[in-house]
C-alpha cells in the first residue's frame, strides 16, 4: 500500500511539474501561483467526488 501511495505522490508532483513547464511565466511567484491552483482544483474534484457519492 506504501509503494502505491507513494508512486500516486510522485505522479501528481510530475504532473504538477508539466503543468508548470506548460506555463509561459518561469518566475518564483507563478510557479507558487501556479501550484496552488494546481492543488485547489485537485482538492476540489475530490471533494466534489466524494460529497456527490
């Protein structure tokens, strides 16, 4: 269970890294910008999965 939580992990930090590398702004704050709407629209599709069960 580990191994599969952990490469679940390590594949939403890679898909947060392409999303970034798709962006055209490469500064400090829009890669925190960036990753925080990455993260609220994850938690927002779960939250809205798990509520509409």
């Amino acid at each position: 269970m580990s191994n599969e939580k952990q490469s679940l992990i390590e594949s939403l930090r890679e898909a947060e890294s392409q999303f970034h590398e798709l962006m055209p702004v490469r500064d400090g704050y829009s890669k925190l910008f960036f990753r925080s709407l990455f993260w609220f629209a994850l938690f927002s599709v779960l939250y809205t999965v798990v509520t509409g069960l």
